[in-house]
C-alpha cells in the first residue's frame, strides 16, 4: 500500500491527475480516511481528468454513482454507512466483477 501526503488543494488536483493517468479499464481503487479526508475531492479530480463533464459528488446515500467518459464506464461507491452485506445488495461485486470501468 503506497501513501501519499498531500497539503493543499492543488497538490492533491496533481496527485488525482498523474494517478488518473496510469487507470485502466478494470481497475478498482479504494480510498480510505476519516471523513473529511479528502477522498471524494481526490475522486472528484481523478473523473475530470478522465473526462467527466458536470458535477461528481458523493454518493453517501445513492451509494454509488456512475458516470461515463470517453467510452469508460466510472464508478464512484461510498461505503461510509454501509456493512459487508449491504454492499453486496447495491451491486458493488457485480460492478468490480464486470471489469469494464473503473471503480473508485
């Protein structure tokens, strides 16, 4: 497990892109961190650079949001509220089994 720190808004938009850039279709990505952390923010970066157009935000209640770019199907989970089994009832091992987009 590789950790990077990063202190500013900026540092972490050059994070989010030089690690974007490396994705592939298939890739499944977990952020962890206490809340407020910066993990969506970081996810928020990491979709622009892949092409996302309009609004990326947390999916704490909808739980999973995708979006498509380029052809490459995104997936943003939080898994803030919900335990093993309910991740599996919202679909989150169909969406990682599939290997068609990448799952942050």
């Amino acid at each position: 497990m590789e950790k990077y720190e990063v202190k500013t808004l900026e540092e972490t938009k050059l994070l989010a892109e030089n690690f974007a850039a490396s994705l592939k279709a298939g890739d499944v990505v977990l952020l962890s961190g206490d809340l407020g952390a910066g993990k969506t923010t970081f996810t928020q970066f990491v979709f622009k650079y892949l092409g996302v157009e309009g609004v990326v935000n947390s999916p704490t209640f909808a739980v999973l949001k995708t979006y498509n770019a380029k052809g490459i199907e995104l997936n943003h989970f939080d898994a803030y509220r919900i335990n093993t089994a309910e991740a599996i009832e919202c679909g989150f091992d169909e969406v990682i089994s599939e290997r068609a987009g990448i799952t942050l």
